[in-house]
C-alpha cells in the first residue's frame, strides 16, 4: 500500500506528518465566498456535545481520534481555555465544518479543520480555511501553523498550498494503531 494513497477505506503503512506555515501576512492568499447561506460563527461555549458532532462528523472519514480519548471534563477545559476559539461554518443554516485555532505566544496554530463530507466540493474548504486565517492574524500572530498528514482530505495539502501555506517540516513515522 502506498504512503501517499489515501481513501476513507484504506490506511498506508506510514503515517506522513507534513508542518506548514505562514510568517508574514503578506503570504495570505484568501478566498472567500460571496455567499448568502455562507456564515461563520464563532462558538463561545464549551459545548462539549456539539464540539464531539463536528469533530465525529468531519473526522470520522480520514481516522481523526485524539479528542474521541478524552473525557468530557478534559474536552471541555481544552474549549474553555481562552486561547482556544473555535469557528463554525454554517451553509443554508447547517453546521457544515469548522476551525480550532490554538494562540500560543506569537503563535497560531491551526489546531483542527474541516467540512463535513456532504459539504465538500462547493468551496467551503477555502472559505473557512480563509476566514481562520484571517482570524489567526487578527489575534496579533506573527505565525500561522497547521500540519496536515496523509490520512487527511487528499485536497487539504492543496488547499494549504494555495492560501499561502509553506512547508517546513515532513515526518514519516510507522503508522500508529490507533488510525488501523
């Protein structure tokens, strides 16, 4: 099986981490919908439920874990904590993805995106990855990170790209149980 072919039914035999990021504004390369049933909004509880049906909903297709091995207590206290903000993206009055972004010193990462599967393909992807861009820079950073690997969307490296995203780092590692 190959590193780089990836589909919700099958899983390579290593996991390929790649780190990309933004260090000047300037690098920004937004595209946004002009859209009326487009909205973002951003979530200003801890509602842990809601949280566990974006993270489920959008993940479930490319193995995402880590928040499914928390408890709801640790879940929430991660919500809560004030530099973790979290946008969600609602098309026609559904959720339909959502951006975690985490601030840390200078930093913003990109902790975790994506769309829900029946609202991929209509550019919804670029739109929010756009907007918690945008966001990541207003909250005064002088970087903006993410990593993506190759269990994810095989557009989301791509989309990276072309908003701006470089690439400074690539670990390949065996692939971990957990995403068997």
């Amino acid at each position: 099986m190959s590193a780089l072919a990836n589909t919700p039914d099958s899983v390579p035999d290593t996991l390929v981490t790649t780190y990309l990021h933004m260090t000047d504004p300037a690098q920004f390369r937004p595209s946004f919908l002009n859209d009326p049933r487009v909205i973002v909004r951003r979530l200003d509880c801890a509602d842990v439920r809601f949280y566990r049906f974006l993270y489920q909903t959008v993940g479930e297709p490319w193995r995402w874990r880590d928040r499914l091995l928390l408890s709801d207590d640790e879940l929430r206290q991660i919500l809560a904590q004030p530099h973790t903000v979290v946008y969600v993206l609602y098309y026609d009055g559904a959720p339909a993805g959502y951006v975690e972004l985490s601030h840390k010193d200078n930093a913003v990462e990109i902790a975790y995106f994506g769309l829900r599967p029946e609202y991929m393909g209509q550019g919804l992807g670029k739109h929010l990855l756009s907007y918690g861009i945008a966001q990541a820079w207003a909250m005064g950073a002088r970087r903006v990170w993410l990593h993506t690997c190759n269990l994810d969307s095989p557009r989301a490296l791509d989309n990276y790209l072309k908003r701006g995203f470089s690439v400074f780092d690539i670990h390949r590692k065996p692939m971990p149980a957990r995403y068997c």
